[in-house]
C-alpha cells in the first residue's frame, strides 16, 4: 500500500540541488515498483529534450510539456508524479496539482520559491501552502563562500520576470544578494571612486 506524504515540495534558490533531490525520490518510488513520470516545461531549454538533468550530474528521463494542462494528460498511469521547475508552469500549475491530489497521485515538485528580485515566484507560494512537506534548500553564496545562499542574483540587466539560462545567475546568501534596481543602476554609472578627484579639483579651483 501507498504511503507517505502526498505533495512535497523542494525549494530554494538556483544551484541548491532542488533537482538532484526530485531525481533522488523519484528514483526512491521507482525501486520501490511504482509507476512514476517527471515533467519539465518546455520553456525551460537548458536540459536536453525529454530529460531533467541537475547541475552535479544526474539525469533522469522527463516528459516535456507544453503547459501545466499537460501534466494531466502525461500522468494517467503515474502513481508517483515529479514536476521539475515548477515555477515556470504558470498558474495553472495549482488546479493541476489539486487535481492530481484528487487522483489520489503523490506529487513532487521542485522550483524557485523567489525571482531575481527576492519576490515570491508565480504560483510557487500557492504551492507551499498546499504542500504537506517542503524542504528549503540552501546553495554555497558564490560571493562570500557561505553555506546560506538562497537567492539567486541576475548578473544581467533585464527587467523580464523569466529570462533562462545559467550563466546570467549566481547563487548568493541573504546579505550578499543585491535588489537589482541598486546593482542595474550601479552597472550603468562610473564608478564612484571616480568622481572624487573632480570634486577635490572644483575646491581647490574655488579657493
Ligand atoms: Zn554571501
């Protein structure tokens, strides 16, 4: 007989092994026989079509799909259903999760709880209400090395909710993350250091 927690959720910010965590209890549900599936959405091109793949190297096969709708159609003979970046579902993703719960499936979802800018992520916090266990993962700050990243700062400049891609990102802690309104406008100034000697020079010239 089926146990155990029906919809869990796996948070945190980029490079926290939300991924690596969903393959782990998927593959958990498969040793113990049970029919399971991953999906992905489309959106998200970073891993190879039809496979969810996490940064330290797993890899597992995953069903892509277009929207949250989907996922209903994909997990008719799923028991065990793993959604991967769940953020970029939308949200619909929340009428599909209470409908799969309906069905009796278990769900684990994993995906950003902030944006960018350290705001809550689309229908994730809908998600997190309803879920009857999250886990919050923590990465390594990629600017001061500590163990408490959870926020993923852009390193580009674009105001887009949504922009995909690894290399526009880091991980960084609570107190290195930096609201990019400050950080967009700093890239776009000249230093300040800079400005210094012309405003010793005006003195002097008044004097
Ligand atoms: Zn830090």
């Amino acid at each position: 007989m089926f146990s155990g927690y029906r919809f869990e959720m796996i948070v945190g910010c980029m490079s926290a092994g939300k991924s690596s965590e969903l393959i782990r209890r998927i593959e958990r549900a498969r040793l113990a026989y049970l029919p399971t599936i991953i999906v992905r959405p489309a959106m998200d091109t970073r891993s190879k079509p039809n496979h969810v793949e996490s940064r330290n190297g797993m890899a597992s096969q995953a069903i892509t799909a277009e929207s949250a709708k989907d996922i209903l159609k994909y997990s008719s003979h799923a028991v065990v259903i793993g959604i991967d970046e769940c953020q970029f579902f939308g949200e619909d993703i929340i009428e599909v999760v209470q409908a799969l719960l309906r069905q009796k499936k278990k769900i684990i979802a994993s995906g950003l709880d902030l944006d960018y800018r350290g705001v809550p992520f689309g229908p994730v916090p809908a998600l997190l209400a309803m879920a009857d266990r999250v886990d919050k993962l923590l990465a390594v700050c990629r600017k001061c090395g500590s163990d408490f990243a959870c926020r993923t700062q852009r390193l580009v400049q674009s105001s887009e909710q949504i922009l995909v891609g690894d290399a526009q990102y880091e991980a960084r802690c609570i107190h290195c993350f930096e609201a990019p309104g400050e950080y967009q406008l700093r890239l776009e100034l000249p230093r300040e250091e800079q400005f210094v000697p012309q405003i010793v020079l005006n003195k002097i010239g008044v004097a």
